[in-house]
C-alpha cells in the first residue's frame, strides 16, 4: 500500500539525496545562524532574513515532498498552488459583478490544464490557456451583457490565468517528461533543480544586496532592490547551477546558461509582483500562509522561472 503512495526508489537516488540533504542543511545553518545572531544582537533587523528563511522551509517541504510522493498526488499540489494563487490574484483586483461567470470559468480551467500536464498532451497542453482561454474568456464576458470596462476586465483575467494558472503549471508538466537514458533524476531532478536555483537566487540577491547595496535598479518599484544584489545573485546562481548540472539532463554549460537565465527571470517576477502590488496598494496578495503572506508572494518568482526553465531545457533536452 505504501510503495503505492511514495516513490521508495527516491532513496536509491543518491544525486537526488544529495541535493535534498545539502538543501535541508543550507535551512537548518540558516535558521541556528539568525536565531544565534538574534540573541546576540538583539538590535539587528534580522526579521526579513527569517521570513525568508521560514518562506523557504516552506518552498523545499512542498516540492521536495511533490518529489517524494505519488505522481498524481504531485499534480494536485502543484495544481492547488495554481488555484490559490489564482484566487489570491482575482480577489485583490478590481473586478466587476458582471465577471463573475467568467471568472468561474476561469477557474474551471485549472484542473483541464494540469490533466493536459498529466497526461503529457504538449500540443493541447500549450495552447489551452494561451489560445483556447484567452478566446473563450471575452466570449463569456461579452454575453453578460456588460461593456463597461470590458478591456480591463478581459486584459486582467486572461494575465492573472497565465501567470497563476499556465506558468506555474509548467512544474507539473516537468514530472511528465518523457525518460532519457542515462537520466537517471528525471522529472523530479529537474522540479528540484528549478526550485532549489529560483530560491537560492531570491536568498543570494537579497543576502548581496544588504552586503554591497549601493545603486537602486527600480527604487519607485522596490526601493530595496539594488544592481549590486542583482548582478550577485545573478552570479551566485549561475555558479551553484554549474555545480547542479547532474540534476539534467544538460551539459554544463547549458546548465550554466539556464541558471543565468533563472536568475533574471526569477528578478523579472519578483519585481513584476512588486509592481503589481503597490498598484493595488498592498503588502501581501493574501494570508493563506499565517505569518507570510499568501501563496503567489513565495512563487512569484516561480511563476516566471518555470516557464522559462521548462522550454530551454525542452528545446535543449527533448
């Protein structure tokens, strides 16, 4: 019964396990370094280095277990993300009483678009969202009858379902890719290897950043996002993707360059999100994590390094 709920052979894995354990003790430094500090110095702001690191037990619980789990169990987590943070992003913006049916329809379209993931349907799988929703959607909007603001509504819908719904789904489709010979990691190596790069880069910009930090990129934006932080990271991330290539089915440097790829992709979404909510005048996009915000604020950055992730290494790989 349980070898029918987990994947046992993950122990046999001994580049997974290895990662795993070099993740889970980078958290475990991290936590013991900032409760020490915290007693030490008990002046020093150190409450945005743990949200962070608390954001990050999260993160690796979630995917590492997404690895560890019955595939179609994986599925569903990931596609729960996708759902909540969907609901997260529609309900902090403005949309009428008249959208309402499309917005359930909208919602409908989560489990079709992680079913085409399972199933491993990549023609059906990448035109869903991107060409069937976005001429399905200003259908259901245009025969309510209700044309006031009808652009910002259809022009929102359809961003928040490809950003929530299609990127983020690109995790899932990870675990359907099909088995390479002497890949021996897979589909799980390769969620890792994506979750493990974004966060690690998140960490290494921030932690460059309150180093160096010197020259604001975007102060009206994120006044706490510096270019000293971004090229860090940036560098930091690469190096450590090099160091991870065993994880893909790449070459090093394909490795490399992917990782530099991550690297400003997952910078592309923190500061996107940002922008978003100091539109909407916000802090979090919600509280479904008590204490941390909500969903979408821990994978904004994925949100944006998943898709990028996934067609590079499809293009190079597959």
């Amino acid at each position: 019964m349980m070898d029918k709920i987990f994947r046992f052979d993950f122990i046999q894995n001994n580049d997974l396990l290895m990662v795993v354990a070099l993740i889970f003790g980078i958290l475990v430094f991290a936590t013991v370094l900032f409760f020490i500090l915290g007693k030490l110095k008990p002046q020093a702001n150190l409450s945005e280095l743990k949200a962070r690191t608390k954001s990050w037990w999260f993160m690796a619980t979630l995917f590492i277990g997404a690895t560890l789990i019955n595939a179609t169990i994986s599925y569903i987590a990931i596609g729960l993300l996708s759902f909540f943070a969907f609901r997260e992003m529609y309900s902090v913006l403005d949309f009428r009483g008249s959208d309402r049916r499309a917005i359930f329809w909208a919602f409908l379209s989560i489990p079709i678009q992680y079913y085409l993931a399972y199933i491993g349907w990549y023609g059906a799988y990448i035109i869903f969202i991107p060409v069937v929703m976005f001429l399905f959607l200003p259908m259901r909007l245009v025969l309510k009858g209700d044309t006031d603001n009808i652009i910002q509504s259809m022009s929102k819908l359809h961003w928040v379902l490809m950003l929530t719904v299609f990127g983020i789904s690109h995790m899932a489709y990870l675990l359907s890719l099909k088995e390479i010979p002497g890949f021996d990691a897979g589909g799980r190596g390769l969620l890792l290897f994506l979750v493990f790069l974004t966060e690690i880069n998140d960490v290494m910009q921030f932690t460059w950043g309150k180093l160096l930090g010197r020259h604001k990129i975007v102060p009206k934006v994120s006044p706490n996002k510096t270019w000293e932080g971004f090229i860090g990271g940036i560098i930091s991330t690469t190096i450590i993707g090099y160091f991870l290539a065993f994880l893909t089915p790449l070459t090093p440097m394909q490795a490399t360059f992917v990782s530099f790829m991550l690297a400003i992709s997952g910078f592309i979404g923190d500061i996107v999100m940002s922008s978003v909510k100091r539109d909407i005048g916000i802090k979090d996009m919600g509280n479904t994590i008590p204490g941390h915000g909500g969903v979408l604020d821990r994978i904004d950055s994925l949100a944006y390094t998943a898709p990028v992730f996934f067609h590079l290494v499809y293009y190079m790989a597959y």
